[in-house]
C-alpha cells in the first residue's frame, strides 16, 4: 500500500519515482486531489493490480455510500480544461518557501535537544523533543502562546511520539510561521527548564 497524496507536492527535482512504478503487480497507490487542487474537493484515487481491481471495487461500493458527483465532475473539467500541472508547481514553490521559513526558524528558537525532519515536499516538519516532554500535555500552553500543533502520539496505534510533534507550513506566511516557531520554541524552553531538562 503506497498512501501518496502529497507526492506531486515536491520540492527537490526529480521527485523519488513512485513504488508503484518499479512493482505495479503487488503495490496499490493511493492518491487524493484535496492537497493539490484543494482541500474541500474530497476526492481521490487508487491504482490497483489488474487482479485485486473487482475486490476493491466491491469494498468501496459498501464503505463510500453516494460520492459527490458534483466534485468528481468539477475535478474532471479542471483537469482536462486547466494548466493543473503549472498550477501544482506554483504550489510547489510557495510550499518551498515556507518550509524554509520554519527550518531556519527551528534551528534559531528550538533548544539544541530538539531534532526535526527536512522534507522534500509535502506540508509537515516532524519534531522531535526530549523523551520527557509530553507534547499532548504541553499542548494547553502552546495555545495560550497562540500556537498550535498536532502531538505525535496522534500518529501511533501504541502510544509512542509523546515526544513529537508535527508542525504545518502549508497555510500560514513566512512570516506567521517564524512568529509561531518562536512562540513554541519559548514554550518549549520553559517547559524543559522547568523539567530541569539540558539546555544547550
């Protein structure tokens, strides 16, 4: 299973070749138009093998009751009328710009402890935090600091990422999202200082 909807949303040329491509007999690739074309038209697609096409077809008539006509039609004509792959790359270059914001503004107001991902593309920066950290706990007082986040226990089945965070530069301006890594980077700082936590 290859759950790709941010993989035309690339910064770094060529972008990675899908693993679909290389094995189209045993991967199924998912992909959606809410993050390249826009977030309300919910809409994606499957590419499947030959083999598995029937089954797929028969669980998504009994989980997907009535989609919308009215987007799947409105995505069809702006894919055959719109210059979309322009407009992707636009977005590719506005996505490029605010990541750098958020990168340069992590490394100047994020303690040396922390640690965070460099994506190539996409709309997240994975941080990482001191394992004593609780980002679900921290998370009130990053919101009376007017930042918000999604704590990455969110993202594991067991409980694990207590430590994590994801941060989106999809939406706000460079400008916002320095003024917001700075006010999380003092949140977090005090909340390690309070922990008695190193600060480097």
């Amino acid at each position: 299973m290859e759950d790709n909807p941010y993989g035309l949303l690339g910064f770094d040329k060529p972008s990675p070749n899908a693993m679909r491509a290389e094995d189209s007999e045993n991967v199924i690739y998912l992909g959606s138009f809410s993050k390249t074309i826009a977030s309300g038209l919910r809409v994606g697609w499957a590419l499947v093998p030959q083999s598995l096409k029937d089954k797929l077809v028969i669980a998504s008539e009994s989980s997907i009751l009535c989609p919308s006509n009215f987007t799947q039609l409105t995505i069809s004509s702006y894919l055959a009328d719109q210059p979309w792959r322009d407009q992707i790359a636009s977005f590719c270059e506005l996505y490029k710009v605010r990541r750098d914001a958020m990168l340069e503004s992590l490394e100047q107001h994020f303690p040396a402890e922390a640690t965070w991902t460099k994506p190539g593309g996409g709309f997240y920066v994975w941080v990482n935090l001191p394992a004593e950290i609780d980002t679900k706990a921290l998370m009130p007082k990053a919101i009376v600091a007017k930042v918000a986040y999604v704590p990455g226990n969110a993202f594991y089945a067991d409980g694990l990422g207590s430590w994590s965070m994801r941060l989106s530069y999809c939406h706000p301006t460079p400008e916002r999202i320095r003024e917001g890594v700075k006010a999380l980077g003092g949140v977090v700082k005090q909340e390690m200082k309070r922990r008695g936590t190193s600060l480097n």
